[in-house]
C-alpha cells in the first residue's frame, strides 16, 4: 500500500506551503510532494513521490458519496502517460477539467471542491493511454 495524503494549503510563498492533513498529524518537517493541481474553487491534490507502482488502472468511487462540497477521487496507473480526470454535469456537459497533463505510474488522490457548484448527480472521467472509465457522484447541499 502506498502513502496516499491530501491536504488543504494556505498561500504558497517561495514554493513554500504549509500543508494542513486531516487525523490529528502536527509533525514539523519537509517532504517531496507531487502537486496535483489546484484552482479556485475546483480541488487541491497532493500525493508523495514513491516507488510503488500499481499492477492496473483503476478509478475508484469518490468518497465520500453523497458530498458537500469536498470529495476525493483516487486513482492508480501502472504506466506513465497523458491522465485527463475530467468531472461532468447530468447532461453531459463539461464542468470542469481536474487534471490534463503527463503523471508517472502511480497512485494518486484528488479533492474535488464543488462548493462553486450546484446540487445534482455528476459525472467524473478518467481517461490514460487505452484506459477510460466513468463513475457517478451526487452533490448535495
């Protein structure tokens, strides 16, 4: 099992950020950490450099689910390629693009914050190389 965090930061200062983890952790140092993304009112994901490598794609079912207004999205890729995680609205309408870049083999975590949008059920997509897969969330707030 690799180490999957998450974590909300304040502002970034010199490519500093003070990373905030859920469960009671106030340990003080530094560690490498793979920015996801981040955007307003859209997620924040982080997730630690680390040589374990998963043997299948897979999306997993946000949790939690039913949300409001934060969800995490994981997901493992046994090879690197393109990864577009794309979140979209009842009518198949684009709300908006999670992550569309380049990620090496790995597991990895994405909070969706959908606090910008409205109730209703919501799709998100994960498209690699060959892999495609689609799983439905429900906001609720």
């Amino acid at each position: 099992m690799s180490n999957i965090f998450a974590g909300v930061s304040g502002r970034v200062v010199n490519d500093t950020a003070k990373i905030f983890l859920p469960g009671g952790y106030n340990g003080v140092g530094s560690a490498n950490f793979d920015v996801i993304g981040c955007g307003p009112n859209i997620f924040t994901g982080l997730t630690p450099i680390n040589s374990e490598i998963p043997n299948n794609f897979n999306l997993s079912q946000n949790y939690p689910n039913p949300f409001n207004p934060v969800t995490n999205i994981k997901f493992s890729m046994p090879t690197g390629g393109l990864v577009k995680l794309v979140v979209f609205d009842i009518l198949g309408r684009e709300v908006v693009t999670l992550l569309n870049e380049v990620k090496p083999a790995g597991n990895y975590l994405v909070d969706f914050d959908a606090s910008a949008l409205s109730s209703g059920v919501y799709f998100y997509r994960l498209e690699s190389g060959s892999f495609a897969e689609t799983k439905k969330m429900l906001l609720v707030k």
